[in-house]
C-alpha cells in the first residue's frame, strides 16, 4: 500500500538490530486518520469472508483493530498480555515470545468471546517472526473458530513470520512488506 | 449517558469485591458501534476546548481514545505500561498502582509526543481509585501541556478518584457514574 509505504520512509526510523521505529504514527502515537485508510483497505480486501470478530492482541494492535472493525460492522476481541483480577471464567491461553520486551508472556482470552461459529480476521500492527500471530492462532484453534484471513499493518519481510504463514495455508495481507533495512536508514520495499 | 447506562444494566456483571465486568463491551470484547457513540459524546463536551491531543494509557483506554479522536481531528498517544526495547529517546514517566494488577507499574511517554504547545484531553476506560488518571496528569504536568478535561466513561463513584480530581479542578466527566453496586448484581447510577 503505497501510502503506508510513504509514511514509513517519511516518518519510520530504522535502529541498529533491525528495529523500525514507526511510533509517530503506528505504535504510540497514532495518526488516525492513517489507520482508518489503513481499516478500509483490510475491508476491502476481506469484506466478502464473512468475518464475524476481528482478533488481535494488546496494546499496538486494538487501535488498527477498531478502525478496521468499523467496516466490518464486527466486534474486536483482543488477547491480553497480562493476568487481570478481572479476568475470570474459562480462558483460552498460549505462551508468546515476545523479541521486543525479551520474554515469553501468557496470553489469555475469556472463552466466551470466541467459538466455532466464529469466522475471524486476525490483525496487528508488525509481523517480523510471528510470535504474537501464532498465540492468536494458537487461540483460534482452541476454540474451533475459522481464520479467513491475517491482516498486518508493517511486514518484515526479512524476518521468517511472514512466509512460515503463507505456506501454512493462511491468508497474510500486510500492507507494507519491507525486504531490506540498513543501519544507515535506507529501506528497500518488496514490490 | 443514558446508552451506556442502560448497556451496563444489560451486559455488566457485579463480582464480588466491587468488580464490575463490562468485558463484553468496553474493555475485552469491543463494540465498535457503542464506542462511536461515547467518542461522539466526548467531542460534543469537549469540541470547543481547543484539543490538540488525547492522552490514554494501555490497553484498554486506546480504543475509545481512538474512536473520540476521529471526530476531534487530532492524534491518539497511548501511556505504556511495561519498558521495551522499542521505546528509546527521552521519556516521561511516573509511577502507578494498579489494584486491578495488584502491584505498581511505570508509566512511560516519549518526550516527543507531548509539549507546552499541546492541549490534552484525557481519556480512559474506568475511574476507580485514580492511580492511572494521576498518572497521565502527572506526565502531562511534566510536558507543561495543559490538560483541557478527562472523558470516562465508567467511573465508579463510591470510590475517591472522581471526587478527588474534581476537587482538584479538573473537568471530568463521565459517560455513567455507579454511586453503589451491591453483590447482588444490582447497580444504582448517579443522576
């Protein structure tokens, strides 16, 4: 999605080790604006999967969720990260890597919001080994639901998430996929 | 707010403890729907503030955060709670109790996002106690941004945050407001 593509080599900072800083926008602050132009374009692209809940992942993941969510006329589920008191009633549950906080996590969903009758289109806001992607999926299985697809804001094409996905068999749409970031700042797009 | 009042008659549940689940709509399971209307109802009390950002925390404050900000024309910064690797720059933070989480946690901003030129509109999910709330104010009276109100949308008024912050002369206001909830299940609402 060129303009996506354009506000990461506008605004994106790449950082020694591969990381990407697209927090003015994507992750931290964030330009609404974009991210409903970014939900639109999920839309258009699953609009005719029968999606009936949007699932992704706390915290980057829910402002994209919602403003796709808004096409779809779906709720949003999103897995939490940590144990809550008010959490309670039977969870689904997965263990997680996570690379950028350096530590494996739970993550839990309360049951009752996801079942086989469910039809669910998986978004989040970076897709680099696909550790998070796989505790959603982990999640969809347990309950039976159908994946109809996975939405994806920023791609790292270089890393293995992707591609380990597609061959699965699943539906990745990821609306930048970048194949080469140098230390020097430079970022090479897969066309 | 009448909607939403009715909303947490309907589908919230009162756990023992002074819990009250509104997971099926608000802060698990999102209903985008329901949300539009209490961002709507935030931009009709605030749109003459001169807003230029709105301030929420993770995780479960962005949602409403972000569907406020498509009416308020402005950009979304999310508080994070946990330290990552991602975050780099300089940072406001400061320090909360969570009793939900049961242990303190830092709160982090980049300094980046957040000046003396800004005018902030506060929002959050809940208001119980008022930790995380004093903890956005806190951040925002390090950046000198002025802090133009504080939209909730459930306070839980028996409980001293409200109060507190009124007092202190912030405008707050909150889409349904519980005086008291008893184990029972039945909840009584400020009029």
């Amino acid at each position: 999605m060129k303009l996506l593509e354009e506000r990461i080599k506008e605004d994106g900072q790449v950082r020694p080790g591969n990381i990407l800083k697209v927090d003015s926008f994507l992750n931290h602050q964030l330009d609404i604006s974009l991210l409903e132009q970014l939900g639109n374009e999920f839309y258009e692209k699953f609009k005719n999967k029968g999606i009936t809940r949007i699932l992704t992942i706390e915290a980057s993941g829910i402002a994209l969720a919602c403003l796709a969510a808004q096409h779809f006329k779906v709720p949003v589920v999103f897995a939490k990260k940590a144990k809550s008191k008010n959490l309670d009633g039977e969870l689904y549950t997965s263990t997680v890597h996570s690379f950028t906080y350096g530590k494996d996590f739970t993550v839990t969903l309360a049951k009752k919001f996801l079942s086989e009758d469910d039809t669910v289109l998986l978004i989040d806001d970076f897709l680099a080994v696909g550790k998070a992607m796989r505790g959603l999926i982990d999640i969809c299985n347990q309950a039976d639901a159908k994946i109809a697809g996975i939405g994806i804001a920023v791609e790292k094409g270089f890393q293995s998430g992707g591609k380990e996905l597609r061959e699965a068999g699943y539906d990745v749409y990821s609306l930048a996929i970048i194949d080469e970031m140098t230390d020097d700042g430079s970022i090479t797009f897969r066309s």
